[in-house]
C-alpha cells in the first residue's frame, strides 16, 4: 500500500507493460514547438430554415472569433444526406471531413427540438469519422458548445453535445451558452443584440480560442494512451512474426 504521494514500484504493477508505461511531465508538455499560423476553427449549425438562429449564431460567434485572430470556416448543412445513405464520396461528406481535418477546434450550435439536439446536428457529427486512416479528425481539438430555445432557457441540447464532444475525443471547454426565446434575440438584419446572451457568448468564444492556442501545440500528447500504445504494439508484433506461407 502506497502512503501520501510515494510512487508504487513499477514490479508492484504486474498487469503493467512497462515497456509502454510513460510517466507524464511538465517538461514532456514545454518540448513542443508552438505554432506561429492563427487558430483554425470550424463551426457547425444544426438548422436549415430560411431565418435559422443556430445559423445566426453561430455567425455571431465566427464574427468574434476573427476579432480576436482566428480565421474560421462554416460548414453549411444543406445536401448533407443522412448517415448511411450515401457512399463517403458524396461531395458535402468529403467537404465536411476535409474541414474538420483542417480544423483546431470547433464551434458546435443546435436548436434544441423535441428536448434534444436536432437531427440535423447530429447527421453532421455522425458522418465525422472517430477514425480515417492513420488519422483521428476530431481527436485532441478544441470544442464550444450553444444552443439557441424558443422557449425558457434549456441545456438539453448543449449537455447531449457535450457527451459527443467526449465520444469523438475532443477538448470540451467549460463554457457554454444556451439562448433562450431567440427570436427576440435577434435584429431584423440577423445580428445579436446586446444582452447578458450576447455577453456569455463572447465569453465562450474567448474561453475557446485560450484553451485552442493552450491544447493544439500538445494535443498529441495529451491524448496518448497507454492502452492504444499497447494495441498498437500487439498489432505489430503479430504482423512482424506471423509465420509466412
């Protein structure tokens, strides 16, 4: 039995490879060479009705994204076919994979319908692969989540993407927003109008971008596991040593 905080010795651990065991340090994060181009973010809206509020806010929040130095795409949801019901070589498929690989982080917006996340959100993030080739496109990124209500204020939908953002491995930041009756949020030009909302969401943009300029560098880091670190090496031993024919 360990006391206070005396490391075990690693013959302690007897189920532990310790071939792959790496013990975690400040200095392992300070190695890292940090990146000079801006923040990279993309955002997603879960709407497509002629006046969508998740499309205005979201728009609101790319505004204020590039105030603060990130350059920023947006994804458009129009044509994107339901999961599985088009080969991955449609053309919206390939143009919102090829984003979130280009992408640092993400601005994730739904309305919420029916007390949950629309099915057009969840159509856009299920056809994000949790893997493509040697590569994990949402793996290690930043992410902020909002939501836009007709009625009182709700975090039905904010707390569903919040358990996504963790199933596709990203960095959920602690902030959010939830706009509640957005349709007196908005001017008839489709800009936010000043109010605590607005406020909360320029608090999140900048919470995003830190944590963004924080992670990017050191994500792949943060996000090794020793137990893919094992598959892997079990993987390859079998691959190395398989008895040829």
């Amino acid at each position: 039995m360990t006391k206070g905080n005396v490391l075990p010795a690693l013959d302690d651990l007897p189920n532990l490879d310790k071939t792959l065991f790496a013990l975690p340090t400040a200095g392992a994060l300070q190695a890292f060479r940090p990146s000079v181009h801006v923040p990279r973010i993309l955002l997603l809206y879960g709407s497509v009705r002629e006046r969508s509020y998740s499309r205005l806010l979201s728009e609101e929040a790319a505004r204020l994204l590039q105030a603060m130095g990130a350059e920023t795409k947006t994804f458009d949801p129009r044509g994107l076919p339901l999961p599985d019901d088009a080969p991955d070589s449609h053309p919206k498929v390939q143009e919102l994979r090829q984003l979130a690989q280009w992408a640092e982080g993400m601005v994730w917006t739904s309305p919420e319908r029916h007390g949950a996340m629309t099915g057009i959100m969840k159509s856009q993030i299920d056809w994000i692969p949790l893997a493509q080739g040697a590569l994990r496109p949402t793996q290690g990124k930043t992410l902020a989540l909002m939501q836009v209500s007709g009625g009182s204020q709700s975090f039905n939908a904010v707390n569903q993407l919040r358990v996504l953002g963790r199933w596709m491995r990203m960095l959920t930041i602690p902030n959010q927003s939830s706009v509640a009756k957005a349709f007196l949020e908005f001017d008839e030009a489709g800009r936010m109008k000043p109010s605590a909302f607005y406020d909360r969401v320029v608090d999140v943009m900048e919470e995003l971008v830190k944590f963004t300029l924080l992670t990017r560098d050191v994500s792949p880091y943060l996000v090794n596991r020793y137990s893919e670190r094992r598959e892997s090496a079990e993987a390859l031993s079998k691959r190395v040593n398989q008895r040829g024919w």
